[in-house]
C-alpha cells in the first residue's frame, strides 16, 4: 500500500516485529544474531565466532585529532546514530544528551541543546532523541523514539519548531528544497515546511513482517526524494506532493521464510550525478538512472549499510562481513577482504585512497581502495560501532553506541 496525501487522518502505524528476536527464540544457535550484535573476540575455530583480528604492517599513519561524548548513547536499541557534518561544524546527538555542536577540525564544543517536555501533570519529561540528526539550510533537524521532530537553528542551537509523526524516528531527518523529510519506523515519509514545521504531505509504504532494526534517510535530488525499503525496493517521490514517481527492486524478498525473505534497504541511497546507487541485505548493490528509475547494473555483492564511493568504485560491506570493492561502470567485485567475517560490519565510508568500516568490538579498518589490503587499524572506546564513519574535509569521524564521537586524520 502507498499513498501520497497533503490532508487527512493519518494511517495506523504499521507493526514492525525485530528480526534479531524471532531469529533467536525461531533458531537455536542462529549464526545471524552473532553476526549482527558481536560476540566473543577469538576465533577459536567455531564458525559462528567472529573472526580474529590478525597482525598487519600498517601502511599510512591515522591520527587522532579530537574526541567528545554526545551523551549517553542507543547501547542495545540499534538505532545505529552517527554524526553529520554541515558548513565545518559536526552536529551529534545521543539517547540521552541532547544535540551538540562541534567544530570539524578542533572538536571545539560550540553549542549544545537539551530538549525537555512537560508531561500531563507538568513534570519534567526527558525526550529520547534517536534518528540523526540532519543539518543543511540553516537547520539541524532530530528525531525521536515517540515520534517526536525538532528543527534547532544550525548557528546557535536555538529551537525553531516541533512536530510529531506516527513512529518512532531512527534515521536523520533529510533537509533541502525548502522542506524537511522525516522517515518513520512505520515505513512512512513526512514532510515538513523547513521554515513553520507545517506538514505537507506524507507518503506510506507496507513494512514486512519481519525486517531489520534500522532504516536509512531519504536521499534529496533535483525535485525527488529517494526511499530506500524494508522490502529490498527503491522508490523515487516527487518532492513537492510525495507523488511517487517509480518504484525498482534492489533485491527480491525471495525465501520459505520471513526470515530468508529479508531484503531490507537500510543503507541510505547515494546519489552521484544522475546516478543513484542503493544496497540491500540479500546481498545485491544496484546502480539506477535516478530521474527514470532504469537499472544500469545489478552486483551480487552487498549488504543493507550505506555504500561508499569512490572516483572509480564502490565499497560495500555484506551481512557475513566481506568487503568489497566494486566497479562502479559495471558493479563487478575488483576485490573482496574477508578477513573480517561476522565482526558486524558498519556501513563503508571513502577517506582519502582508502575504504573504511567499523565493528562490533570499536575497531576501525582502513583497507586500500586499490586492492582491498589493510592499511591501519585504530580501536576507539572499546563499544561497538554500528553507524557508518563520516568523512569531510579529510576528517574521519565515529560514533560508538555509548555516544562518544571521535576524529582521525591520514598523514
């Protein structure tokens, strides 16, 4: 079911049911679970233990410029909140915590805003703010697990407009075209005035009984706005009404089961050119002609986080915990680097001449785009990471679930 309307009653949230907890009590021993949430750090020949970091010369030197706390972090909800970063500043938020504001290059703490709410006897309620947030225009937007929406102004932290939606919020709010785009756990996308929080229109489509804990942000382009679904497809709405404009699998929801049937597109979709590349748990990467929804290619590589690009290639890391490297004329593997089997992967990020990822344990992988070999390796926190590194302006930044946020630079 899909709809795009401007008025009307809103339709009940669907019913999302975590795919971790039916994977658990379902399969005795589901190797997906471990894969998804770590376990022990050894492998001790057990297949379903993650993989054993081994021993590498490194070959470029990662500094460590700056670190912050953001505040107490998502720990186990899986949100996976990371860090955006918008006219030189990082913007991050925690469960609890509040937004903050750091200066990219320095760590610079430069605002801070910590919501709070009145509840029915006029206590005092703390807001638990989880999807992003979002920055662009002169705005940070931030969502929350009730379904709350705060826009702050971008230079001084100062609230601008609230708003609600039917969901809660786990991914970051997408800001441009003189509106905000919020996506909520129901599989609905709202859109706000970016200057009155007015809602002017939102769009639903059907979540499947068993999906991924995650969703990734709308993807802006001239005039569209990009969804990636928790059904393995992708769907491009017309910014100014949410009327959709085509609607293209990445992967097919093909299985006996719910759980084999998972093909969720949790990534957000990268937009280069006219050119939109998406990736879904079942394994496949697509690149599409973003204003007709043509496929150009299908790779049977891939996983549901966000893919990395580079000049000539892709980087996208798979549910078993496989990176590879993809040409991005063809989306053909150049490489693969399995040595990091079920450490759950984040989603990859591009800095510099090498691909990057994170895992369950706080390490970072810098691998060469080249060749897919380990260049270095830095450990931050020792919690897991689940959202995918941020590169801008050469920095690096990360974001572990107990909020601590931490910059690296390559020599």
């Amino acid at each position: 079911m899909k709809q795009a309307q401007k008025t009307g009653r809103d339709l009940r949230p669907a019913v999302r049911v975590a795919a971790v907890v039916l994977c658990a009590f379902a399969l005795a021993g589901c190797s997906t679970v471990k894969g998804w949430f770590g376990g022990k750090k050894k492998d001790d020949g057990k297949p379903n233990e993650p993989a054993e970091l081994t021993d590498f010369t490194a070959s470029v030197k990662v500094d460590k410029i700056w670190s912050a706390n953001a505040g107490k972090g998502e720990d186990r909800i899986g949100v996976r909140q990371g860090p955006v970063v918008a006219d030189g500043r990082v913007y991050a938020a925690a469960i609890k915590g509040g937004v903050h504001a750091y200066d990219l290059q320095t760590g610079k703490q430069v605002w801070e805003y910590i919501p709070k709410r009145k509840d029915k006897d006029k206590k005092d309620k703390d807001i638990r703010l989880s999807g992003g947030p979002g920055a662009g225009d002169g705005l940070v937007v931030i969502g929350g697990l009730d379904g709350e929406v705060i826009a702050l102004d971008a230079a001084t932290g100062a609230e601008k407009w609230t708003a609600k939606v039917t969901n809660e919020v786990i991914a970051a709010p997408a800001i441009g075209l003189g509106m905000v785009f919020v996506r909520s756990n129901d599989g609905r996308v709202t859109a706000f005035d970016a200057a009155s929080g007015e809602r002017r229109w939102f769009w639903t489509h059907e979540v499947p009984m068993l999906s991924l804990r995650g969703n990734g942000s709308p993807t802006l382009g001239p005039g569209f706005v990009f969804v990636g679904n928790d059904d393995g497809t992708l769907s491009a709405l017309a910014a100014s009404d949410g009327r959709p404009t085509w609607d293209q699998p990445v992967a097919q929801p093909e299985g006996r089961s719910e759980l084999d049937r998972m093909a969720d597109v949790d990534g957000t979709p990268v937009l280069d050119g006219t050119v939109l590349y998406a990736s879904s748990f079942k394994k496949q990467t697509v690149a599409i002609d973003a204003p007709s929804g043509r496929p150009i290619w299908v790779s049977e590589h891939g996983g549901a986080g966000r893919v990395g690009v580079a000049s000539d290639r892709l980087i996208v890391s798979d549910p078993s915990g496989t990176v590879y490297g993809l040409d991005r004329s063809s989306g053909s593997a150049l490489w693969s680097q399995p040595s990091l089997a079920r450490r759950n992967l984040t989603g990859a990020a591009v800095q510099g001449d090498y691909a990057v990822v994170g895992d369950f344990d706080g390490y970072i992988h810098w691998m060469k785009l080249d060749t897919g070999e380990f260049a270095a390796r830095e450990r931050v926190g020792g919690k897991s990471l689940r959202a995918a590194p941020v590169v801008a302006d050469g920095v690096l930044i990360v974001q572990n679930v107990k909020g601590e946020l931490t910059a690296f630079k390559l020599q």
